[in-house]
C-alpha cells in the first residue's frame, strides 16, 4: 500500500488505488484534471436535487477505476493485454471529460464552439507539451477515444452504449441525487465482461444485473436528466452566456469575471482551461443590476429561482408558442427554446445499430433484447419522441 495513492469513494465504498510513480498519478495532479473538482458532473441539476454537487473530477477517478477492474476480470479470464495497452485505456478513461466546459453539457459548445471531445484533444496536447503524457502513449489515447483503435474492445470499455463512464455517471449520479432506480451492480456487470474477436461482449450469466442497467439507464434519462426544472435552469444558463457574449462583442463593458468575459470575445482556449463554474456564478451574481434590461432580468431570474417553465408541446405548438413570447413583449432569442430530449448527450439504450449491448449466449454472440426471455428491453428501448419548449412562466401561466 505504501506505493499506491488512496482515494475513498463513497459511490463504490471502497479505496480507489493508484500506483504513485505512474503516469495516471502524474494526470491526477495536473492542471486539467484538478480542473474538473469544480465542475459539477449534473451541471444545474443541483436545483432539482440538492445532493447534486459531485464533480466531473470524482467522475473521472470512477470511470478509471472500473476500467482497471474490467481490465482485471479480463486477465483472470486468461485474456493478454499487453501492459501498455492497459495503461493506455486507464489513461483514456481517465482523461475523456477533461474538454468540459463549466456546468459540463449545459453549456457546452455555448462558451466556445466545440464538443468536449475536441477540447479534449485539445488539453492532451498540452499535457503532452508539459511532459505528463508520453507521445507514443498519447498516439494510442487518441486512437482510443476517437474510436479508430484497431482493437474495438479498447475504446468500447471508455465510450459505447455499455462503457464504464455510463456505469460509472449512472451510480454516481443515483447516489448524490438520492434516487434509487441507479443503483446498478456494476461489479456484477464487470465480472461479465469479455472479448469476441476485438469486441466487447458481456456472459449471459449477468444477465439480470444487464437488464437491471438498461432500465435503470432508462429511468434515470426521464427523471433525472431530462427533468423539467433541470431542462429549464440548463436553457436560462445558455441564454444568459448568449446575451453576455452579444453585449461584449458590441463593445459593452460588463461587470463580470475577466476570464470569463475574454474567453466569450476571443476564444481563447488556453483561458478557456482556466474556466470553472465558479467564473460563470460570479459573474452572474456581479450582473443582478447591470444596465442591460435582458441580462439583468435573466441572472435575477436564475438566482431568484424564477426559472422558465418546461412545458411539452406537439410539432404544431412550437410555432404558437414562439408567438406568445412575442406577443408578451420578450425577445423569443433569450426568453424561448425548443428543446428534443432525443438529440443531447444522454439517452436511454436502443438496440439497432452497429453500437449495442452484445451477449454471449450458447456459444454465439446475440443482441441483449433478442436474449432476453420477455419484451421489456426492447419496450423500455422503444424511441420516445418528445418536444418541449422553455418560456418564462408569466407567458403560459400555472395551468400548464
């Protein structure tokens, strides 16, 4: 023990170790990944659920941890990993959130125009220029979290529709919210795990903790991640980064974190790694009685909890909708939104495609529902097509 880092988490209750001269350790104490300690994985869901403060940091040690264990399980199973491969995967599942901008998808791609994917790229470029990361690792970490790794089951343990980051946020995010349907036995799952011909399979003998997952995967996406409140906090936080960027690009001077307000102008990216969620509410708080009628209204309006309502419309009502707001006096640019729950970053599972839970079922290699003895996989995996509209309450009134 004396050469290994103890982390406890209270998630799997147990020590996470990390080998102190290894290079995971070195990440750990790098810039990037001490970053995330202050970006909360829920981004606003906090208002929800006010157990929701954990970071994309403890996220992360998570991810990693249950990529050793997978890693493991595979090498009692008599599967050769070569040790720089391994290395490579714990490096990949420890590093793919480093990208993530302040209140992690709620605002990303608002402050700067990319996916967290890219920026990812673009903090391991600078890891590697400050000696953390080696080069030929590096080669490998990409090819990983690109999904271009000649060997499918690397990149598939880190981002697929059963990976250790979804194991990983799905428990994570049921124990700090306090909902019970996360709960998934993830060692169960883990112990399940191999390899068929470079591909990520899982024993139909975990069969039931498997089917555990997807509903819980399922639950969690409606009442969790796509609660109204939530849905409605994550909109008004973009608006507000919106109308900040449209003042300072017309040459207005805004009482409000420097960083954060150079990072809107420029683009910076280098500044932009220095970007917390703790630049977004002190600038927010600094706003409450800015000149500007719309930006003034909006930051009060979020920390006053006058939040916008969620209401679910058919195809037909956006466009009505749009036009209360209109008619009501707001600018439908900062008081309006659409949003389609099918089309962000989290999502129930759904058994087409090349990208689906496979199991290893009397000796050949099956789709998880076509196993499954009754139709509630593929019930739960059914696509739900959904439209909401976020618009202030005073538009709609309480009946809706």
């Amino acid at each position: 023990m004396r050469n290994h880092r103890l982390l406890m988490d209270p998630v799997y209750d147990e020590f996470i170790m990390v080998e102190k001269s290894s290079v995971l350790s070195e990440l750990l104490d790098s810039f990037y990944l001490q970053r995330l300690r202050h970006i909360r994985q829920l981004g606003p869901c906090y208002y929800v659920y006010p157990g929701a403060e954990h970071t994309r940091f403890q996220h992360s040690v998570g991810v990693m941890w249950l990529a050793r264990k997978a890693l493991n399980f595979l090498k009692m199973k008599g599967y050769e990993i070569d040790e720089e491969l391994q290395t490579a995967i714990l490096v990949s599942a420890l590093t793919h959130d480093i990208g993530h901008s302040p209140y992690s998808h709620a605002l990303e791609g608002i402050i700067v125009p990319q996916k967290h994917e890219e920026l990812t790229e673009k903090a391991l470029e600078r890891l590697e220029g400050e000696g953390k990361v080696d080069r030929e690792l590096l080669k490998t970490v990409r090819k990983i979290l690109r999904k271009e790794h000649e060997l499918p089951f690397t990149y598939q343990l880190v981002s697929s529709q059963l990976d250790c980051d979804r194991l990983d946020y799905l428990r994570r995010d049921a124990y700090y919210t306090g909902v019970s349907f996360g709960k998934i036995d993830v060692n169960r799952i883990l112990v399940s795990v191999l390899i068929e011909d470079g591909e990520l399979v899982w024993s139909a003998k975990g069969f039931n903790a498997l089917e555990a997952y997807v509903m819980s995967r399922y639950q969690m996406y409606w009442a969790v991640y796509f609660h109204k409140v939530n849905l409605s906090v994550q909109v008004l936080l973009k608006k507000i980064i919106e109308r900040m960027r449209e003042l300072l690009l017309n040459g207005e001077k805004l009482p409000m974190d420097s960083t954060l307000s150079e990072v809107l102008k420029t683009q910076d990216l280098d500044k932009f790694f220095r970007l917390t969620d703790s630049n977004v509410v002190s600038s927010i708080y600094s706003l409450l009685d800015v000149k500007d009628p719309v930006l003034r209204d909006l930051c009060n309006r979020l920390v006053r909890r006058n939040f916008f309502k969620t209401v679910e419309v058919t195809p037909h009502e956006v466009l009505e909708f749009h036009e209360k707001v209109e008619k009501a006096g707001y600018d439908p640019n900062y008081y309006f939104e659409v949003v389609e729950p099918s089309k962000v970053a989290y999502s129930y599972y759904s058994p087409s495609g090349a990208d689906v839970i496979k199991v290893k079922f009397e000796g050949k290699v099956e789709e998880l529902s076509n196993v499954a003895p009754t139709d509630a996989i593929k019930a739960l995996s059914r696509k739900v097509t959904k439209i909401y509209v976020t618009v202030p309450k005073e538009v709609v009134g309480e009946e809706e």
